[in-house]
C-alpha cells in the first residue's frame, strides 16, 4: 500500500473499558453515538464498540442488537459513510457460532451494519502473576476454523466489508487465506494486535515484528492497520513506522492504558496529528471504502 493513501483511522471507543479506569469511556447508546460523531468529525472513518454484554465470560452465549442498532442510527444518520463493527462474545460448549454472531444480520436487518467483524484464530485470555508468570488462567477467546468460516461466509452474504483481527501469526495466515481464495469480496481490513505488558499474546510492538507481519502480507490487496491494547500505539515508535510504510491506526479508550485520562476524540487527534506529521492526509469514509475494496 502507497504510504500516500490517506490513513484510515478506528475510533474502538469503549470495549470493556469502565468508568473508573476512564470516566470519558461512553457505555450508553446514547452516549456511544454522540462520542462516535464527535470521533468521526475529528478524522476517523471506523467506529468500533461493545454493549454492556459481557464479551469472554465463558457463560454469555449471545450479544444483544438493540443496544448497536440504538447508538448506530443517529450516527449513521448525519455520517451515512461511516463504518461500523460490533464485537462478539467467544466460542465453547455454552453457545454456537449461530448464536454468538446472530447479532450480525440482525444488525443488517435494521440497516446499520457497515462493516463485519472476523476473529479468525483462538488465543488465551489472562494477565501476568505478580512473578512476572502469565496467570494460571482457564479463559479462552475460542474460534475455530469452523466459526470463522460462519463469519467469513455470513459477511459476504450481507455483502459487507471485513475487519479482520490478527493477534498472532496463525490469525494473518487465516485471513490472507480467505482473501486469496475468493471468500472476501466486500473488501475489508487486516488489523494487526501487538502485544503489550497487559497479557502475554501478540507479538511486540516493535519494527522487527511488524516487519515480520508485513512479510506475511506480502501483496494482500487488503489495508492494514496497527493496534494497541493495553498500551498508547501513538506513544510507540511502531505507529509511525507503520504510517511511514503505508499502514493505518486503530485509538480508543478499549486500548488505551497509557498516563492520564484522554477522551477517544483526542486520541483520534493525536493520530491524525501523527498522520500529518509524517505527510499522510487522513482518509474521507468515501477514500476509505475506496482503499478497502477490492478487485
């Protein structure tokens, strides 16, 4: 990708993200949908969040669709370009594939859905013992080969666009294989998790692994984009290393473990001020959807 393309940024507002870790984090619809224009208005193009579902309780086994359907239409209203994901909650034997991403078309029966969410790989979830050992414990974020092909498949039915996470090297090698194959004719985007000191996945938030995850995607006609969770992305000289190679951000207080208290529309300032920097103009939700299309 030309490191000319305008730079799309993700605004993840909230994610698990509670008031007393930042009181800005919105959890209503309402408020959802207020941070998400005020977030659009300052230059990004995705809107990423959750409901108040729990999302890897190992007991939770559906997400509802009001809550999206209710912070997403006054958006989509006054920004009809705007893309925007749900999360989904993750796979064991207290649910199916159907259930927990039931959500989806129901999202795109009422019109708001602009952009699918596909998780393709499993990881451990758990922090660190106070001796620096990952914690003894038992959660898991479960997708198997067969739940992301439901995802993949129920996409390009719905005939939207997708966001692909990648935590690890097996989630890059999924995704470009259903891109290669066809599977993905909406179009999308590959995210890139680097790890942090918040749990032990993900590779580092470092040039070596970022170039070892550009290796991999090769001539992937997808963008792709760098996150952050439990760390500031924009504080890591990754970010800009990513823009300085045609790459794109993903902000937000889901992410956001750095000093301080910041809003989601003042980290999504800061990136499009990184952007400026490093001579990128931030991308229209028209430029895009332009970028994330394929063929």
């Amino acid at each position: 990708m030309d490191s000319d393309f305008p730079v799309i940024i993700e605004a993840a507002v909230n994610g698990t993200t509670t008031r007393e870790r930042n009181a800005s984090v919105p959890r209503t619809p309402s408020e959802i949908a207020a941070d998400a224009l005020a977030c659009l208005a300052a230059g990004a193009t995705i809107i990423h969040n959750h409901n108040d579902d729990p999302v890897i309780d190992m007991v939770t086994a559906a997400h509802a669709a009001q809550p999206y359907i209710d912070a997403w239409r006054p958006v989509l209203q006054e920004v009809p370009g705007a893309f925007l994901y749900p999360t989904m909650t993750g796979g064991g034997p207290h649910t199916t594939v159907a259930k927990r991403y039931g959500h989806i078309p129901e999202l795109a029966a009422a019109g708001v859905l602009t952009m699918g969410i596909v998780d393709p790989g499993s990881v451990n979830i758990g922090g660190f013992d106070a001796d620096g050992s990952p914690a003894p414990n038992e959660t898991v974020y479960l997708n198997s080969s067969a739940d992301s092909r439901h995802m993949v498949d129920t996409c390009a039915s719905l005939e939207v666009p997708i966001n692909f996470s990648v935590f690890d090297g097996s989630f890059m090698r999924a995704s470009l294989a259903y891109v290669a194959s066809g599977r993905v004719p909406h179009g999308g985007l590959i995210k890139i998790f680097f790890g942090s000191d918040w749990a032990p996945f993900g590779l580092p938030a470092t040039e070596a692994a970022l170039l070892a995850y550009l290796d991999m995607l090769g001539d992937c006609p997808l963008p792709w984009s760098v996150a952050l969770p439990g760390g500031d992305l924009l504080d890591r000289p990754v970010a800009r290393l990513a823009l300085e190679r045609g790459g794109h951000l993903r902000v937000g207080l889901e992410d956001y473990a750095g000093p301080g208290e910041p809003t989601n529309v003042e980290l999504v300032e800061r990136a499009v001020a990184l952007a400026k920097d490093v001579g990128r103009p931030v991308a229209t939700p028209g430029q895009a959807a332009e970028q994330m299309r394929v063929g």
